[in-house]
C-alpha cells in the first residue's frame, strides 16, 4: 500500500508545524526541502509566522537558515526579531555571512544587534563591515587556521585535536604560516603535516611565497584570479602582507552572479538592484519610479528634437521612415562600444587615462562601419523613393552618427569609471539618449537645409 503523499504547499506544512511549537519536527521538515522552497515559503509567511520560525530554532541552526537564503530575505527575518535574539542568531553565523546580514539592515539596527552580540565576534563584524561587499575583505572569512612559523608540526597537531569543537565550523583547508608580526609566509596543506614527523618546523612542511590576493581586490579580479588557479580558497592580506581571511572560490563565484544578476535588475529599472514581491508595496514602487522618471526625462530630449523640427517633417513625410533605423543603428553600433570598453577595464587592459587612444581606435572603427551602414542605408532610400537628395541626407546622417556613438560609446565607460559611477547600468541609458537626439538632428537639419534651398 503506498502512502499518501502531502500535497500542501511548503509554508502550509511550515506554519502547521509552528501552530504545534514542534521544534523537532521543523528541523527535520527544513532538511527535507531545498533552499529556494525555504526562500519561497518564507516570502508566503505573514511576519509572526516569520519570526516564529526562527525563535523555534535553536540559535545555531537558525544561523544555518539564514545562511542558506538571500541576504536581503534573512535581513528581512532578522529585523522581526528583538535585538537579544538576533543577536544570539548573527553570533552563530560565519564571519562573511554575519557581515553580510548586518549591511542589509539600516545603521541604527544594525549597531543595537552589534552591541547585544559577543564582544568578540561583534568587533570582527564591525571590521568586515568597513570593506566593500565586492572586495576581496568583503567577502574574506575570519575563521581559518593560522600559526606560527617558529611552530612544530607536533603543535599544529595537537593544537587541531585539543580544540576540535572550536575548529568544526572553521573553513579547515590549509594552515597558514605567519611570521610573530602576522605577516603570510606559507600555506601547509593538512594532509603534508599529518604525514610530517612531529619534530618538522612549519617552515619546512609549508608552501613558502603562497599566492593572495589583497583586502581591496576587487570582484572582477577575484573572478579572473579563481578563472586562472583552481584553488579552493585565497589568503586575503593587507598592503602590509598581514593575514586578515580567505576568500573561498563558491563565495566568489556567488558574489559575481549576483553582481550579474543585480546589473541585470538596474538595465531592466529596478533601481538598488534588489527586489522581491515581499517587499513593502512603497519601496517597491519607488524603486521603479525613480528610474522611471529619470528615463522620461532623458527621452523628452531626443522628442524636443522632433518638435521643434515638426514643420519639415509635414514637407517631407518620409524622413519619419528613415529617423527611428538611424537611431536604432548607431545605437546598437555604440553599444557593442560600451562592451568592449567594460570588459576591457574589467581585465585592466585600459583604464581612464587611456582617453584618447580609446578615442583613436574607435574613430577608425566608426569610419569603416559609418560608410558602410551610411551606404547601406543610403542606397535604401534611393530605391524607395529615387530621390537622391533624400539619400545623401539619410546616409551622412548615419555616417556622423556613427561617429558619434562608437566614440562616445567607446569613452563614456571611461568617464564613468573616472568618476566612480557604474558603467554597466548608467553607459546604455546615456548613449541611447545621445544617439537618438543626434540622430534626428543630423536628419532634420539636413533636410530643412535642403529645403530651404530647394533641393528636397
């Protein structure tokens, strides 16, 4: 006889199970679901049942929830919760995960949770919270083996077996060798001092000159480091070599998705880069407005330019054919300019004191592409209406125009970069707005030239 098969959603059986108080029986539940089903059945739950679900759970195990979902969704979980309780929970979780769950939160919250929790684990926090959350310190854990380089094998050993407790939640991969001032000199992998005699130094078991990167390496870098080494982890040091973490490859890798994903929320409008429907209905709705607006704005500067040309497309009808393909064109002529600029400052190929030869090479490049399209386009227009007035003025509109945005397209990521503004969500919005206004200007002023000399 089979057994009958529970039909209810997630969250139905999660709050049923908090209804009993059944502690037990909600761990086993958790364990038997993935991560995205957890997430989803949270962002179902009304705020008690939230809050519930995490008091019911012993404080470590909660930490282990919160781990497990987005950081804005446990921040979520966590601002439900009296200072005291969070504080328990955020004191069991690992350093880049605490760190994480803390930026979330608005200052004043965050500070009253830091002052409740382990003195201890709350200075660590409050350090890794003065990094970037895209930098090597950021992302770094605190909790890995370190020792002395003057140290035997037999004392790693014994050190390891006498607080085995303690190291269970550590990242234990390597241990890292340090001079007496903390600087990284080695890294020992566990199997070589295991295998070692006990009376070996450290300094003869270790990997002298290990690789690492520094606390303000950033994410693009860290990506490109794991693309190069298959390493598992990489020590984290100051600019004075001193130990300060690890960045593991998984968080890495994490990091950058959801870099991606957050860059590909900011093109679609949803400004912050975050947003899930359990958000409050106003924040949700100012995050899309506010970009919403700020789009408005830029295209009443390409229509002002069809306005204020109004009377020369009533003469001649047909421009209002050929406008919207030159502006679509150079557009995407541009935008492939923004690509390469943005993955070439990404590897460090060019950086923004490289202006004008940026400059150069896409001037030749917009030369080859402009009389080609210029050409393309132009002999169109010469089929479709046999006017040859019409035609040089579509085809240099879109030679000049390609000029312009392959150029801009090519140095606006500089100029951005220069002035610490995103690229990747403020260059497109820019230079579709430019190629659009010059677009239709290019062609409308060379048509009411024409006009007024009778030539169209």
């Amino acid at each position: 006889m089979s057994s009958m098969v529970d039909k209810r959603e997630p969250w139905e059986i999660i709050e049923e199970i908090l209804d009993k108080q059944d502690a037990e029986a909600l761990k086993k539940y958790l364990s038997t679901i993935s991560s995205a089903e957890v997430t989803r059945a949270i962002s179902r739950m009304n705020e008690e049942n939230q809050a519930r679900l995490l008091t019911l759970l012993e404080p470590e195990e909660a930490a282990n929830l919160l781990e497990e979902i987005d950081d804005l969704h446990g921040a979520d979980l966590i601002e439900e919760l009296p200072v005291d309780e969070a504080a328990t929970i955020i004191n069991e979780m690992e350093s880049d995960h605490r760190a994480d769950i803390l930026h979330e939160l608005d200052t004043e919250e965050a500070e009253a949770i830091l002052d409740a929790m382990d003195p201890e684990e709350a200075q660590d926090a409050r350090q890794l919270l003065t990094y970037d959350e895209n930098t090597a310190g950021g992302l770094m854990i605190t909790e890995y083996l370190s020792y002395d380089m003057n140290n035997k094998v037999s004392d790693v050993i014994d050190d390891l077996r006498k607080n085995a407790e303690k190291y269970a939640d550590f990242w234990v991969q390597y241990a890292y060798v340090l001079t007496p001032a903390g600087r990284l000199v080695g890294v020992a992998r566990l199997r070589d001092l295991i295998l070692a005699p006990g009376d070996a130094p450290l300094s003869k078991v270790m990997i002298a000159n290990p690789l690492y990167v520094y606390i303000d390496t950033p994410l693009d870098e860290l990506n490109l480091f794991f693309d190069r080494y298959n390493f598992v982890g990489v020590p984290v040091v100051d600019h004075h070599g001193r130990m300060m973490g690890v960045v593991r490859r998984g968080d890495a890798e994490e990091a950058y998705s959801e870099q991606a994903e957050q860059t590909l929320l900011r093109f679609g409008g949803i400004i912050g880069g975050e947003e899930f429907r359990s958000m409050p209905l106003a924040k949700r709705a100012f995050r899309r407005i506010a970009w919403l607006l700020v789009n408005l704005t830029l295209s009443l500067g390409g229509a002002s330019v069809i306005y204020f040309y109004q009377g020369t497309i009533q003469k001649k009808i047909a421009l209002t054919f050929f406008m919207p393909i030159v502006a679509n064109i150079s557009g995407c002529t541009g935008n492939q300019s923004v690509a390469v600029s943005i993955r070439e400052l990404v590897l460090g190929i060019i950086k923004p004191a490289d202006f004008y030869r940026v400059l150069f090479k896409e001037m030749q490049m917009a030369m080859i592409i402009g009389l080609v399209l210029g050409i393309s386009v132009g002999t169109l227009a010469y089929i479709m209406t046999h006017e040859l007035s019409l035609t040089l003025i579509v085809g240099i509109a879109l030679l000049l125009n390609s000029i312009v945005s392959l150029s801009f397209g090519g140095l606006l990521p500089l100029i951005l970069r220069k002035i610490k503004a995103d690229p990747a969500l403020i260059a497109p919005l820019l230079l579709t707005t430019m190629t659009d206004m010059c677009g239709f200007f290019f062609i409308l002023t060379f048509a009411t030239i024409m006009l007024k000399l009778g030539w169209l």
